[in-house]
C-alpha cells in the first residue's frame, strides 16, 4: 500500500481506521495524522489519543511476549531470539532491573531496537504499571514529535517516511555500537 493510497483510506474513514494502522506502523501514520490534522481533515485531540493508545497497545503486546519467556512466538523465532542468547537475556535482565525506566525511554525513543527492551522489561517482570507509566510519558513526547512534524511538512509529509527510515537507521547503528560496547566493559570488569 502506497503513501496516497493510505491517505485517501484514512480521509475517508478517519480515526476508526487510523487505530489499528497506527499499531501496525505507528510512526508514518502519527506523520500522517498530523498532516491531516493540520488540515482540518481530522481531529488533532482524537489523533493524539488513537496513536497514543496504539503505541501503548503494541508495547503492552511485546511486554507480554517477554514476560511470556517467548511461548507466544513461533518456534523457530523463539528459537532464534531467546534460547540462543540465554545468557545476553540474565544480563539484559539485571538491566531492566537496575535501570529499567531508563532502558524504557531509550528503548522507547529509538524506535528500532525499542522492540527488545520492551520484550526484557516482561522477561525481567518490571512492575506492569510502572512499564506502562514510563511508556505513556515517553510515547506522550515520541507521538506529539511526529505528529508535529506531519503538521509542519505539510504537503511534504511522504518525505519524512525517508527522513525517519534515515534516522532510524542512525539511531540503531548508535545503539548496537553503544550495546557493543557495554558488552566489551561489562567483559573487562569481569576479567
């Protein structure tokens, strides 16, 4: 589905759609959203609560996946994911337990590796409503910002498609390079 054919879905069905495209691809429809909104094409309040909402949604999906330790993957993925990398997941654990909310917000700001923190947060059974208080602030801002920017571009909201897959990228370059090296100080510190 391309960026106008989702634009003219949600022109005619407005938020009732926008909530479960909001889950799925939260970032370019909060863009989109906001563009609409600027517009006058959709309430700007009713958008803030629909992708808010969404965003919590599928953070409390990928929380209960972790604390679920993965059952509710297929099994190849868990697999992969979690009987690989027992020993990365007790230190992500310990982690989540002494900078959990931290974790959370970096986790939650950089979007691509967000996804992991949010899974080890369950895993390392983080209180269900301090993860959700902490992920309600932080997505308050991560959703206010797209949604602004969809309503500054304007007609040029299909760029920031570009300029977030730019920055997402960037953002989880710096976040494996900063992983490796608390892998490589945390190896130091036990030598």
């Amino acid at each position: 589905m391309g960026n106008a054919d989702l634009l003219a879905l949600i022109q005619d069905h407005g938020l009732l759609l926008m909530a479960p495209l909001a889950l799925v691809e939260g970032p370019i429809v909060s863009v989109l959203g906001g563009y609409l909104a600027g517009r006058g094409l959709m309430s700007l309040s009713g958008l803030l609560v629909v992708v808010v909402l969404a965003d919590l949604l599928g953070d409390a999906l990928l929380y209960g996946v972790g604390r679920q330790g993965g059952r509710l993957l297929p099994a190849r993925l868990r697999e992969r994911l979690i009987a690989r990398n027992a020993r990365l997941q007790e230190r992500l654990k310990r982690e989540i337990e002494d900078h959990g909310t931290r974790l959370l917000v970096i986790g939650k700001l950089t979007h691509g590796a967000g996804f992991a923190v949010l899974m080890a947060a369950g895993a390392a059974r983080y209180p269900f409503w301090r993860f959700l208080l902490v992920n309600l602030l932080a997505t308050l801002v991560k959703s206010g910002a797209l949604v602004a920017l969809g309503w500054w571009m304007g007609d040029q909201w299909q760029h920031a498609e570009l300029w977030l897959d730019r920055t997402i990228v960037l953002v989880v370059a710096l976040a494996l390079l900063g992983f490796g090296l608390w892998l490589h100080c945390g190896r130091e510190g036990r030598a």
